[in-house]
C-alpha cells in the first residue's frame, strides 16, 4: 500500500525504509523457502481473496534465487546504510547476500558481501563465546541482525529447549554423540556454554533461557560472516587460502581453541564444515550447509536427493490443487 500513498502522506525517508525492509523481508523468506523445499510459488501482489494464488505454479530453484536477487537489490537501493540490529538496513542486505551467494556457490560475491561486514568496526567477534547471548544481553556487537520478543511477544524457543526443571518441555535437545563433542575443551571451547545440566543429569540446550521467555532469535551474526568468507576463500585457493585460515582462527580464537593448521582447500573446507557444527550448533545452519554442500550422504548417510528438500505439507497440497509435491515423497 506505501507506494500508492498520496505525496507528502509520510516523508521519503519513511517510504523507503518501509519500502526497503518489505522487500528485504521477502527476499529473507524466500531465501528459507528456496533453500527448504526447492522452487516455490512466486507471489508479488497482495492476496486479498482465497482465489487470488489459483493457478500459480511452482517456479524453479534458479527462478526462487533470481526473486531473492531482485528483492535484495531493491531493498538495497532503499534502505539506510546504519547499523540495526533489529532492522533491516543495508548492511542486514549484505550480509544475506553473502549467505546467498555461498549457496550458489558465488565464491568471489560472497568474499565481497562478507568482507563489508568483517571490516565495519560496528561488528566484532565477542568474547568469551557466551558473550553475545548469556546475562540477558540483546543487540550486542555480534549480531547483524536478530529478532526482538517482549513480555507480550515471547519468543517460543525457549521452552522447547529448557527442561521441565526450568519450566519447559525440552521437546529439542542435544544428542549425547554433540553433548560428548562440545564439552570436550578441545572442540567445544568456549561453546560449552550453549549446554547445561539439570541437577539430575538431564542435558539441554542453553541459547534460549530467558523468563519471561524474551530471548532474542539470531538471524544472521557476524561469526557467519567470518566463516561465509573462509569457505569462499578455501574455495577460490591459491593465495586466497591464507586469509581463509585466518578467518576460520579468528572464529577458533573466539571459542578459545588453538588454531587450525589447515593448509590445502579440502582440509580448509572440512575445517569450516567443523567449525559451522558447533559455532552454529542451536541456529538452523547444519541441515542446509550439509545439503548446499552435498555432505549429506556422506556425514549423515541420506543417499536419496530427493530427501535433501522437505516434502510440502499434505494440508497446503489439499488447499492449492496447483501446488506439486516434491518427488519422491
């Protein structure tokens, strides 16, 4: 509706921020979508009536990607260049392009995006590790962009990770093969910090605590960006292969471990694949960076690729006799 507003309803400035965080948003959904279930229905316009997305079939994966680019593009051209960590501004457009050009396997796009981030003295790497998330903290130096909860608006991760003891339902939790990894002082680090223990020995995720449950849910931190870099480095090789391991210690030096002698692109890239396990471990990059990479087979022994996207939903299928479901399911 912004666009049609007659002039000098809001200034130009709110029209664009408006403007720019609405396109950035779809091109942040669509990005999920893409990466979740493969190309997905394209819808531009306003759905006013159930009969509006009739007949809209599914595009594909490249067609899903091309929206996110055009999205981003516009949101870049209107959004402030300020730093927010809850809005969208330009550099919340960067960095998803970064992300976004990893995918598609854009290494010298994704160096670029990421490296804008890396050198902007308003995002550092916190330490010790729990420095971005422990003691109630929001907003900090670490994070790009996250997404604020209040007493009103509770974020609902929190009681899915915390345990009964805690007032939770612990419905997700950490695998004993993880719990075993992370607490060892020589892979975990400083990222123990993300499991604790109830006094009967029950294990559990410790990112969202919070009660209220007003814990902020991370999007995007600047440790992705490190490591967004490292990989496009490892992949580009040649000189290139120095500054990814410095990318990659740095993220080591962070989470209190000695750093990684790595030196060719297939250690270097095992590394990072490493590093992303547990720098990430509660936010959802694994699935998909071990599917982007075809790791999948080889770390979780899924051999079918028609499993390396989810299934659509039956009841979205019932509802939109358009909408084709992806093979083999």
């Amino acid at each position: 509706k912004v666009p049609a507003l007659p002039e000098g309803t809001i200034d130009n400035q709110t029209r664009n921020r408006i403007l720019g965080e609405a396109y950035f948003i779809r091109g942040l959904a669509y990005f999920d979508l893409a990466r979740t279930w493969g190309g997905v229905q394209i819808v531009l316009q306003p759905t006013e009536s159930v009969n509006d997305t009739k007949g809209i079939r599914r595009s594909s994966l490249a067609e899903t990607y091309a929206q996110v680019h055009s999205d981003l593009d516009q949101a870049e051209s209107l959004l402030p260049a300020t730093v927010n960590r809850v809005r969208a501004t330009k550099n919340t457009v960067w960095a998803l392009k970064a992300r976004l050009a990893l995918y598609e396997k854009n290494w010298e796009l994704a160096e670029q995006y990421a490296s804008i981030l890396i050198d902007d003295p308003n995002y550092e790497l916190l330490k010790p590790y729990s420095s971005w998330f422990a003691n109630n903290v929001v907003g900090t130096r670490e994070s790009v962009f996250e997404t604020a909860y209040s007493n009103n608006n509770t974020n609902g991760h929190r009681n899915n990770w915390q345990p009964p003891a805690n007032g939770g339902v612990r419905r997700w939790y950490p695998t004993d093969n993880f719990i075993s990894l992370v607490t060892d002082p020589n892979i975990g680090g400083g990222r123990r910090a993300l499991v604790a223990q109830t006094s009967s020995g029950i294990w559990y995720g410790n990112l969202y605590y919070r009660n209220p449950a007003i814990d902020p849910s991370y999007v995007i931190r600047i440790a992705e960006l490190s490591l967004i870099r490292a990989e496009a480095r490892a992949n580009l090789g040649g000189a290139k292969l120095v500054g990814a391991r410095e990318d990659l210690n740095a993220v080591r030096d962070r989470a209190e471990l000695a750093p990684s002698d790595a030196s060719t692109t297939e250690a270097l890239l095992l590394a990072i694949e490493n590093e992303r396990r547990f720098e990430f471990a509660f936010e959802p990059h694994r699935w998909f960076d071990l599917v982007r990479t075809n790791r999948a087979a080889a770390v979780l022994n899924l051999t079918d690729p028609n499993k390396y996207v989810l299934p659509i939903p039956i009841g979205q299928i019932i509802i939109d006799s358009d909408l084709e479901q992806n093979d083999g399911y």
